[in-house]
C-alpha cells in the first residue's frame, strides 16, 4: 500500500456524517484532521467556522502573477444505514479486488484527497506549487450547503480565483477520462387542485360534479404531447440547441447509448423527446416530470369516493439559457389556462437553480483536457450532466470564475448507499491528474 492509499484510509475512518447532530463532533475532528495534514505537506491551514460544520481552506505561499486555482472538495459524507448490507464496515475502510470500500471512497473523500495528495507530492519535489492554490473543503455539501454562499460572500476577495477545479462527478466508463462542462438547473412546484367542499359519495353526487383527481389527471397529461414533447407555451423558447460537435461526440461515448439506457434503468422502452439521444435529452434537453401525486383514497379494498382534492409534484429540469423564474411563471399560466371546469387550482413554486454551462475550448477547459489526457493516456470526452449541483452556479456568481468538473466517480461506485468504492487506480489517476492540471493551468 502506498503513503498516500494509507492515509487515505486514515481520513475515511472520520463518520463525517453531516445530516446527524450525533456525529458533529466526529465532522469537526475530521476537519481538523484535514487542516493539520494540509500544513504537514507544506500549506497554510485553518478552520472556519459556520453555523453549523466548518470550512477547512488551505492555501500555498501566493506570489503575484500567477494563475488563482481553487480547489473544491467536501469532507462530510452520507449516512449509511441500512447497515447490515455493508460486507464491511462504511468507517473500518478495507481494500478487496482493487477497491477502497468505505462511506466516502468516491463521495467525496477518495477524490477530493487526490488533490490534496497530489500538492503533497509536488511540494516534496518541487517546495512549491506552479500556481496560487486555494483548498476549499466544506463539512455541509451532503445537507446542501446551506452556509456555502455567505461564506463565499465574506471571502469573495480572498477567494477570488481565476478558475476553479472539482472532482465529485462521474466517468462515463472505467478508464475514460471525462470533463463535464455544464449541468441542468432545476425549477419545482406543487399543485393542488380542489372540487367540492368535502370528499362526495360517487353514486349520489358522481357524474354531476368535476372530480379533482380525473381534473389533475388531465392537467398532467396536458404537459406533453404523445412524442414526449413539452407543450407549455414558450418553454423552449430560450433553449440553446446542441452543437454539431457535442452530438458527434456524445454519439461516441461509452455508456450512454439507448441499451446502457435500457440496462441502467430497468425501463421496459424509453421514451423521450423525439429526435434526440438518450445522453442529448438527459443532459441538454429540459423536461417537466411528476415527482408524486395523490389524493382520495389509498387503502385497501374500494372506497366509493369523489375526493375533494388531489395534488401533484413536479420538477422541471432546465438547460441553458432558460431563466428558472420565468419557466414557473409559463407553468403556472400553462395550469390555468388548461385547468378543465368545476375545479380551481393553486399553484406554489418550490426551490430553484439556474443550469451552468462554461466553454470546454475556452483556455483552462482545454488545459483541463490536456491533463485527463497525461493523467490516463487517453483522449478525454466532453459530457454535460442532467444533475444540477448548485453551488457551481454560487462559485460563478461570487468568485466570477467557471467550474472544470474533472470527476473520478464510477458508475457502480454505490455512493449514498451500501457497500461505497473507489478504484485505488483511479485515486492514483487522480493524483497524476492534480498534479498535471496545475502544470497546464499555469502554463496556460
Ligand atoms: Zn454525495
């Protein structure tokens, strides 16, 4: 086992287990863990605090005139019942065929160590970095973050950065260097839909009052068309369309195409927008999707009712350059104007977030690339990602720098659930790719 691989296995024995109150003092000490393993390599280190889980930043000697990289990893993990499907313990980390198993292996600890490792190593050689490096490790990514934005807020000139560099996404197959270079935002609401003042037996009032359920049935159905197309009034209209190289090359990469589609998902066919790929309609398509529905009765046997109301879920995924305020605002008119008679309707938005997308041939994206193209020896694929990560977008808006998202994460590497891995390889990988990316990023 090398240095590296075993202190890896150290910092994976923290339960770093943000959502639980009963582990903050094991989240702190993890930090803390992190701070004091950043100055052993040479950087300067410290914790900060939030509300909640502190911000461990770690930083070389800055000099003027280099590039500002800023690295971003978290530290706190998912919890990990149910419990007894580990074939290991999620905190006792075991190496078996290859793999890191533990809570944290791939999400985010294994990658995000990587980067740390590979500083170590490029300090010991070199006593310093190519470039201004800025550590950003947050303890709250698993709870979404919540202190994220203001801490960025109180730092935006200390963090201001030229480009940022993050690995907590996929490959899009095992040995495959991929960048992602744009994620869908997201837009939610719920609808309610009330008829009668109370639930009505259907064999005195049924055929003389709308029933609510059969009314939001047809609200939902109004949403697409039998091709699967969106038919809310201008919900393409700021869509930016696909170039001609992306649909080239994502017709190329390994993994996406409709029979991985059809193995992954365990759908009997797919069924999506006519025209376009599986990989072009999950990460370059928008959607409207039903995430729950219910109303009137639900329990065993039959109950002869006309409920007095019934509600749906939804969630839009959203592409560049569709703005999140105005696509709710287009759901919310496309309800009322097709809410059917007999039956009124209320609409309340949920949260939001805007899609992100940077050029991958700008200068750092293909510096970017030529480092996955060291770090594995192969030619990187380009991919955008139908997940949104919204603090990508809180980096752009206060740190005004794009986001390189350089994942390391297997398909099968069981993140957020039992039995989580990561390839030691691909730690290795990463290492090679950390200190290849800070060569090329200051070169560039
Ligand atoms: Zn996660």
């Amino acid at each position: 086992m090398t240095s590296e691989v075993a202190q890896l296995l150290e910092f994976l024995r923290f339960p770093s287990i943000s959502t639980d109150t009963r582990f903050a003092g094991d989240v702190r000490a993890c930090g803390e863990w992190l701070v004091e393993k950043s100055r052993e390599i040479g950087l300067s280190a410290e914790l900060h605090e939030t509300p909640r889980h502190p911000v461990v930043i770690a930083r070389n000697e800055h000099r003027p005139g280099r590039k500002h990289v800023l690295i971003y990893g978290h530290y706190d993990v998912q919890p990990v019942d149910p419990l007894n499907l580990w074939t290991s313990d999620p905190f006792q980390p075991e190496i078996r065929d290859g793999r890191i198993w533990a809570r944290g292996a791939t999400d985010n600890k294994g990658q995000m160590f990587a980067h740390l490792m590979g500083v170590a190593q490029t300090m010991a050689t070199h006593g310093d970095l190519p470039v201004n490096l800025t550590f950003l490790f947050e303890g709250e990514e698993e709870i979404g973050s919540p202190h994220l934005a203001a801490f960025l807020e109180n730092h935006r000139e200390w963090l201001a950065c030229d480009v940022i560099a993050v690995s907590d996404t996929g490959m899009v197959a095992p040995g495959v260097p991929t960048m992602g270079y744009g994620l869908r935002g997201i837009t939610c609401g719920e609808l309610v839909v009330r008829g009668p003042a109370r639930d009505l037996h259907s064999g005195l009032f049924g055929g003389a009052v709308m029933n609510p359920a059969t009314a939001l049935g047809r609200l939902i159905a109004s949403l697409h068309d039998a091709e699967g197309k969106v038919l809310i009034d201008g919900f393409y209209d700021d869509v930016r369309p696909l170039e001609a190289w992306e649909r080239e090359m994502w017709a190329q990469v390994p993994g996406v195409g409709e029979a991985d589609f059809l193995q992954v998902t365990g759908a009997p066919a797919l069924f999506g927008e006519a025209g376009y790929s599986p990989a072009e309609q999950t990460w370059a398509r928008p959607t409207a999707e039903v995430n729950g529905m219910g109303g009137g009765y639900q329990g065993e046997g039959s109950k002869t009712v006309l409920p007095a109301e019934a509600m749906a879920k939804f969630s839009f995924r959203l592409v560049p350059d569709q703005d999140p305020a105005d696509i709710i605002e287009k759901v919310r008119r496309h309800f009322e104007k097709h809410c059917p008679p007999g039956v009124t309707i209320e609409f309340v938005p949920g949260h939001d977030g805007k899609a992100y997308h940077a050029d991958p041939h700008g200068v750092f994206g293909k510096a970017a690339q030529r480092a996955l193209q060291k770090a594995f020896g192969k030619e990187p694929v380009l991919i955008r990602e139908g997940g949104s990560i919204p603090i990508i977008q809180s980096f752009r808006e206060i740190l005004g720098a794009d986001t390189l998202l350089l994942g390391l994460a297997l398909a099968d590497a069981q993140i957020h659930s039992p039995n989580e891995n990561f390839p030691v390889e691909n730690f290795e990988a990463g290492i090679r790719l950390n200190q290849a990316l800070l060569e090329e990023l200051a070169a560039s």
